[in-house]
C-alpha cells in the first residue's frame, strides 16, 4: 500500500466516524439535564446506602437488645421459681456472673447461687405468719401474761390510761 492510499482509508473512517458522532451528538442544554440527574442519582444512591448502613446497625443493636431482655426475663421466672426473697438482688448477682461466665447456663448459674447466697432464696420454715396475739400472750419472767398484768394494774391504781391499755391488749387477744 503507497502512502495515498492509506491517506485515502483514513480519510473514509474519519468520514465514517464524524457521521456516526454527528448522530450521537446531544445538544449541550440536553447534556447538562444528563448530567444533573446522574449526579443526583448517585447523590441518592449514596445517601441510601448510608440509611442502609444505618438500619442495619440499629437492627443489630435491637436485636442484641431483645436478647439481654429475653434472657433477663428467662432469668426472673427461673429465680422467681426457685423462691428467690429479694428478686432484684438475685437478677443483678446472677446477671453478673452470666457477664463473666461464657456460658449461659441459668440453671447452673441459679443452683450457685443458692449455694453460695443462701440469704438471697427464703425456705419454707420461715414462711410461719406472727400471731396477732403474740405480745399480749408473752409471758414475763414472773409467769404472769402482759394482759394479766395489765389487768391486775388497772384494777389497782384505777386510772383511765391503765384501764384503756388492758382494754386495748385485751381487744387484741379475743
């Protein structure tokens, strides 16, 4: 090939080529419009994917969340079975210890407690109710009862107060 004749080829591709771009070409207001909207659409896919980014941390922040209240709860009822006395103390304790420990082993955790705060869960022997009697039938060290000697004083001295306390202890033990 000579020298015209590759002349002549490129000038036929730069034909070929300036009407192929003159049908592309866009009018420069057009343009402009293009260029806006894909800026503004980037703009918004950048600002979903940090409301994305957003949602998911918080997703995961509620549900770490429920899980604390969900074992919390799981842990009041097995407490509150066992026969826990002072339920908040025997939570905070008990949450405590499943913070330190791996595990969540309420049972276990539950079981060592018992063992080791016994204060903590009451027993069945002091679940016994106080009389409402139970000062006005104290013996003193004489062997008389408080009501006995109440009336015995009454009837001594004859003073209203005297008579109003014996009444009042004697109310108490009919």
């Amino acid at each position: 090939m000579s020298l015209i004749d590759t002349q002549e080829e490129l000038s036929e591709d730069t034909v070929a080529h300036s009407e192929s771009d003159s049908a592309k070409l866009v009018p420069v207001a057009e343009s402009i419009r293009y260029r806006k909207r894909a800026q503004s659409a980037e703009k918004q896919v950048q600002t979903l994917t940090e409301e994305l980014a957003e949602a998911k941390s918080q997703a995961t922040q509620l549900s770490e969340q429920l899980k604390t209240v969900q074992v919390e709860q799981e842990l009041v009822q097995k407490l509150a079975a066992a026969g826990a006395v002072d339920l908040e103390t025997a939570v905070l304790i008990a949450k405590a210890r499943i913070d330190d420990a791996a595990n969540t082993d309420l049972d276990g955790v539950i079981e060592q407690l018992k063992q080791q705060k016994q204060y903590l869960f009451g027993s069945s022997k002091e679940k016994v109710a106080s009389k409402k009697t139970a000062s006005a039938k104290d013996r003193l060290a004489s062997g008389q009862t408080v009501l006995e000697k109440a009336a015995n004083k009454a009837a001594t001295t004859g003073n209203r107060r005297d008579l109003q306390e014996y009444l009042k202890l004697r109310r108490n033990v009919l």
